[in-house]
C-alpha cells in the first residue's frame, strides 16, 4: 500500500506495519505502527489487498472486510 504494509503468514493470520492514518491497517484506530503487529480482529486469511490508503481481506468464510479511506468508494 502507500506508506504501508500487509503480510499473511501460514496460519492466516494478517500482519501490517506502517502508516495507519485513514485505519487502513485495519486495527480500529488511526495511530500508526512502527513495528510489524499482528491483527487480532480477523482470523483465517487467506487473501489480502493493499492499496493506496486501504485494504481488502478475503477470510476462509468468503467473507471480505475492507478499512481505510473510502474517499473515492473504495
């Protein structure tokens, strides 16, 4: 993403670092994250999407979650 980072691991768990400023990292808040944190709200991963100031996650359910900035309907 812009000024930020999102990583799945085998478990599917998801893992971001970096700028937070439209909650893009998904964690419900919009204070960034200097150090690689894991997501505790979701849970089997098995698809992620960064882009420019948001994110999309495809959980094992076929649910998808999307956070961040929706300025433009993202």
């Amino acid at each position: 993403g812009e000024k930020f980072s999102l990583a799945l691991d085998s478990q599917g768990s998801l893992w971001c670092i970096g700028c937070n400023q439209e909650g893009q990292l998904g964690l419900g808040n919009a204070s960034s994250c200097y150090t690689i944190t894991r997501n505790p709200y979701l849970k089997d991963i098995l698809m992620i999407s960064a882009g420019f100031e948001h994110s999309l996650v495809l959980d094992s359910s076929g649910r998808v979650y999307a956070f961040g900035s929706n300025e433009f309907g993202q």
